[in-house]
C-alpha cells in the first residue's frame, strides 16, 4: 500500500498489517534506540540497529505509533524469549528486521523511504532489503530460546560469578560515595528506574509516597517517569544517557556515574549544560550505585520499582551477568523492599455491597438531622439523589 504524506510534517506514512511490511514515510534513522524515541513522531518511519528488543523500548514505540520498524538486526534471536517484537505486534507496528548493518549509513536521517515486499527504496536506490516479521517467526525464535534456555542460563551464572569474583573487593570493600546535600538517612527511600511495568508499579504506591513523602531518586529515565507521574524527583543519578534536559533542571541533585577510572559521559553532558553536580566512580549498573549511595547515607528503607534484577532483564540490557547487582543486592538486602511487580499483585475493585454500606452508615446521621430540623431535609434529599446518580441507580 503506498500512502501519500505531507513531506512538512512528516507525520501521516501508513502501514498494513505486520505481515504485509508496506509503508511510506519520513526515516528516523538511530543506532540508539532511546535516542531515535525522543525524536521519532507518529506515523514516521523507525530505523534501528537493536537485536532483540526489549521491553521497555517495545512499550516506548507502541505509544509514538510509528508506520513502521526498520531492524538492521534480527528483532529476537532466539537466545532469549525477548517480549519486544510480541509487543509490536500486539500494538499492530510491522516490522522488517534483518536488514543488514548498511542502511544506518546508506539511509539519511529525515528522508523519504518506502518499503514494499520487504525492500527499502530511498527515491530509486534500494538500501536495503529485509524480513517481513510475522507470528510465525516469532513462534519459532520462542521455540529456540526455549531449546536454549539452559545454556543461556549457565554462561549467565558463569559471567555473573566471574565478574561477582572481580570486583567484590571494590564493592563490598569501602566504596567512596560522594557527599550529597540531600538529607537520606533514618528516612525511606524510593529509587524509580525505566524497567518493566514501572509505570503501573509506581501508580500502585502513590498512596504510600504521598503518607510517607519519601526521598524519591530517579535512576537516569526514571527520573522523567517521577515527574509523568506528577512527583518531582529529589535526586536523579546515572550516566544521564537516557533522562530528559526538563527533568535535569527540575532542581533534583545531580551525581553523574563514572566508570572506576575517572572517565564519565554523564558529567560531560551535565557540564554542557552548566548543571552543578557530584561524580560517583565506581563499576556496576547505575541502578546499582543509587542502592549504593543510599544504604550509604543511613536510608531506613529502599523501595526499587522497575528494577533490572533477573536474567531476563540482564540479557535486555545486553550484558552477560549481574555480578555488581548480586553484590549490591547482599550488601543492602535488609533495608531492600523490591516492589517490582507490586501493580500485578491485587487489582480490587469497588463492590456494590462495600458502597451500600457506606452509603446505610452516612443515612442514619443524616436522617436525624433531617428530622431533627425540616430546613435540612433538601439538602439530604440532594445528597441522597446524587449517590443513586453515582451509583448508577437512576
């Protein structure tokens, strides 16, 4: 199906059913995935190099509602049941993946493509050709990853010991946090990181954050997702790859991660754009070091929610192991309360006889004074219509 579009906008190229893999559009084209995110625009057409997709760009990419994905790597392998591509194809996004490493230097970011029978046009040269992803190659990659689970899981534990080995003097040893003005200890903290479901996870404890007020630390995108929720972060901590300049200068207290020799991206950008900071040197995740710098400063409680903390999530991330986790996880584990998930656990809903109970124990008082004194009785006539009117009982 070849669609017309409005070369300005950039915003109206269409598709057909996964299967199908038509479309036409304006390419944005990015070796980074998160970084393609924050420029892609509905209806344009998206152009990555990510093997295997995770699960939080898969959700990312479902909301922009692109016309289509264009993967110069297989959209999963087989190494792992990665849910990416289910999730593209619930969401109804086509996908055309195993295009070859070419296209992100053949294919300019901004121009016009089109793709038909899994071929990419760029005006009359073709820059690349592909797979049309459909349920049946997802089936069968599944089919592999599950043939090849146990020799995934070993060279996982293998990595995840031999690096443990490596670097538990560093971590378990004294670690040289960095002085912060945010005052953490005898207080809880919640540490909100973009992993799966952590947008459920944190609607599922704004009651708690709201009673407690906790210290609330964004791990670099998590930081955004305080601020989507209407919070605002106290600290955001991470290699600030994947956080937004809004919630930089939100007024949270920055700590750029830094690898053990010194050399940190994250303070290079914060300092690009005159952001004071603190620099916190030390290997492992940069969830890891936030577990780190608050058990450090005397947090009474550490709440994780959207946390990388199994294998599945390792293997999104593209690393083969979680030694610095595993340490991390031992040495903070008693104040540790992993609320990953804490959205799925019990979804109650409002039953009619909780309400009519209520609504027979707010009668009584009323009745009373509407006997009591006749110039009350409209008023509780009015309460009592407006609950038959929420209720659904007029």
């Amino acid at each position: 199906m070849d669609t017309s579009h409005n070369s300005g906008a950039g915003r109206s190229g269409q598709a057909e059913a996964p299967g199908d893999a038509t479309a036409r559009g304006i390419a944005r084209v990015d070796r980074k995935t998160k970084h393609l995110l924050e420029r892609l625009a509905p209806g344009e057409i998206a152009v990555i190099s990510h093997a295997d997709i995770d699960e939080v760009s898969a959700r990312s990419f479902a909301a922009k509602r692109p016309a289509m994905i264009i993967d110069a790597e297989p959209c999963v392998t087989g190494r792992y049941r990665c849910p990416g591509p289910a999730i593209l194809m619930d969401a109804g996004i086509p996908v055309l993946d195993s295009v070859g490493d070419q296209i992100m230097d053949s294919l300019a970011d901004g121009a016009e493509v089109q793709v038909c029978a899994g071929r990419v046009s760029a005006g009359d040269r073709v820059v690349g050709t592909g797979r049309c992803f459909t349920r049946e190659h997802l089936s069968d990659a599944y089919a592999a990853a599950d043939a090849n689970r146990g020799a995934e899981l070993e060279r996982f534990v293998t990595n995840t010991l031999h690096y443990a080995l490596q670097e538990k003097d560093i971590i378990l040893g004294e670690v040289d946090v960095p002085g912060i003005r945010t005052r953490i200890r005898g207080r809880h903290c919640v540490i909100a990181v973009r992993g799966s479901n952590y947008l459920e996870d944190l609607a599922a404890v704004g009651s708690y954050i709201r009673e407690v007020r906790p210290v609330l630390i964004g791990v670099d995108g998590g930081a955004d997702a305080l601020l989507d929720a209407g919070l605002t972060p106290d600290m955001i901590i991470g290699d600030m790859d994947s956080v937004s300049d809004k919630a930089l200068s939100s007024g949270a207290e920055l700590v750029a991660h830094a690898y053990p020799d010194g050399r940190s991206p994250a303070s290079d950008r914060l300092r690009s754009l005159g952001l004071p900071h603190s620099v916190f040197r030390c290997p492992g995740t940069s969830e890891d070091i936030t577990m780190l710098l608050a058990h450090d400063k005397g947090a009474s409680l550490i709440v994780m929610l959207g946390s990388h903390s199994n294998m599945l999530d390792f293997l999104e991330k593209g690393r083969p192991g979680m030694g610095s986790t595993f340490l991390v996880r031992l040495k903070v584990g008693s104040v540790l309360v992993d609320a990953r998930g804490v959205s799925q656990l019990y979804r109650g809903r409002l039953r009619l006889g909780h309400v009519a109970g209520i609504v027979a124990a707010a009668a009584v008082p009323l009745i009373a004074l509407a006997l009591a004194s006749p110039s009350l009785a409209g008023l509780a006539r009015l309460i009592i219509l407006r609950l038959r009117v929420a209720l659904g009982l007029m």
